[in-house]
C-alpha cells in the first residue's frame, strides 16, 4: 500500500466527454488514507478462498427472490434451467451495426467464475499477477474484511486516481490516451469491433504493467473497473450542496434511471474495453455503476486502510 494524503479537491467534469452524472462539479475534501499499490491479484484472491472457504456470488445459483427485486414488478421467472452459477463475459459482435449497444457484447456464461473469468474453458494458469476478475461486490467486501481493509469512497478513490496533478483529464495528466508512450491498457480501435491492441493487450494485463501515477499508484486508468463502496445514484453530486463536502460516503440510496430497481454501486478506472467512442472510462472523473451482485470480465477491486 501507499500513502495517499489529505487534500481538497473539485471533483467531477473536467472536459467535453463528461455524463450528466459528472456534474456539478464540487469541492471535495479527503482524510489521507493507505491504497493497495495494484489491483487486488488473483494470487491474492485465491490466497483469501483458500484461507476462508469464500464461494462467490458467480459459483452459487441465482437466488430468484432475490434477483426479481431488481426487476419490474411482474416480471416472469425464468426457466429453472436458465438459474445456474455463472457470469458475463465479452464478446466480439458479429455484426458491425452502429446501433449495436452493450446487451450485443455481452454474454451470460454458465460455469464462469474468478477461477474461469472467460468462460468455463478458461483458467488462471499463468495469470498469478492479473486482477481478479468476476466478483460482486460483496465478494470485494469480503475481501476487504479478511484483509482489514475496506473499499475506497468514491471521491477517494477519485482524489488519489488524480495522483496529485490539479484539475487533469487523466492520472498521468492531460495527454490523451492515444498519444505519446503507452499510459493505460484500454481499447485501441473501432469499439467493440475492431481492437489492434497497440498496447498489447486484448482483454486484462497484469497488474502494474503501466506506469504508476504521482503517489505510486498502477493502473488507476483502464485493465479493469474498480468497485468502490458508495451507492449509485445518477443526481448524487446535485445533493452534495454548495459547501465543501468532507469525506463523502455517497448517497443513501441508490438510483439508476435506465434500471430503477436495481441497487447499484459505483465503480471506477475504465478498464481494457475503454475507448473514447464509447465510454472514456479512464478519465478520472468518470463515473459507472453495476447491480451489487453482478461479475464482469472487466470489473475488480483495490482496498485502502485509514
């Protein structure tokens, strides 16, 4: 872990990509707090199942009570045989229609897990120093407690991603993410199309293989999006107010227009399937959410420690 230190800082939209969800910018002060280095490894996962017994949210069959929480009232159940552990995985549209959107790159894939994070073919074997991937947040939060840490707030996460340069884009400045050196591992191409992996990657990378932003932090920008322990919602930095925000913890309840009954969590970082024709995800203001329980072949975690 490093040392991240305190500071005061105007978080949200910093240029003409941001989401409505980015504004209004807002003056933010943060506590110093320690951060994992890197994203949370797969050795070091593996490391916490082996210790605790942990099964994941993607190794155990859908809990339809549960799950029909998060879904209009009425909603029919699906077919039992549709209900088995599994996870989302991405895939390359066949087809390149410009309406496509992210329910044609995405599959459900019985059998995928942090073990199997491509599908149950797939396997971890030489994968040691990737971040683990396809665990919920729950899983992160338990995690996190076996290894007396926790998750980071959204606005700290945000505060030590901008790695101590006022007011940039990214966490190495204002250099877009195509240009110069390789800075990220994020989607080269015509998303999600074509990908010429200029920086050598199709999917994840190992941890750390980018350089590290001002407080010694790797992969803050893209690999993969990071949970954060704040609750979604889409008018959350409308109802900070005008006055400085001291270490906020996010809203009370969670919101998200597109799917109302879903409580979602805000994740982090962009990750390898970033390009700036969709979802810039590596600006350090950006914002995403996710359902507490989903796994995603994108989506891990970093703790931090007061």
């Amino acid at each position: 872990m490093v040392w991240v230190p305190s500071g005061v800082f105007v978080m949200g939209a910093n240029n003409n990509q941001a989401d409505k969800d980015e504004y209004p910018k807002h003056t933010v002060s943060v506590d110093g707090f320690w951060m994992d280095i890197t994203e949370v490894t797969n050795e070091m996962f593996e490391k916490f199942v082996k210790k605790t017994g942990y099964i994941t949210t993607a190794e155990q069959k859908p809990d339809w009570e549960e799950l029909k929480k998060q879904l209009p009232p009425g909603t029919p159940k699906p077919d039992d045989d549709l209900l088995v552990a599994g996870s989302l995985i991405f895939v390359t549209p066949k087809q390149t229609d410009e309406s496509l959107g992210y329910i044609d790159w995405w599959a459900w894939q019985p059998g995928t897990s942090w073990k199997h994070p491509h599908g149950p073919t797939s396997n971890l074997k030489g994968k040691e120093k990737f971040p683990v991937v396809q665990v919920s947040w729950y899983d992160a939060q338990a995690y996190c407690k076996w290894a007396g840490k926790r998750l980071p707030t959204e606005a700290e996460w945000e505060w030590a991603a901008r790695g101590n340069i006022k007011e940039a884009i990214y966490p190495w400045g204002n250099e877009p993410v195509n240009e110069g050196k390789q800075k990220a591992n994020s989607w080269q191409g015509k998303f999600p199309f074509i990908n010429t992996k200029n920086d050598g990657y199709a999917f994840a990378a190992p941890v750390g293989s980018f350089p590290a932003n001002g407080y010694g932090l790797y992969d803050m920008a893209g690999n993969v999006w990071e949970w954060c322990s704040d609750k979604y919602h889409y008018t959350y930095y409308s109802m900070i107010g005008k006055s400085i925000a001291k270490n906020p913890s996010g809203p009370t309840k969670a919101l998200d227009p597109d799917e109302p009954y879903a409580a979602k969590r805000v994740i982090r970082g962009g990750s390898f399937l970033c390009n700036d024709s969709y979802c810039s995800g590596y600006r350090v203001s950006r914002r995403m959410k996710s359902s507490e329980d989903s796994g995603l072949e994108h989506l891990g975690f970093r703790c931090v420690k007061n």
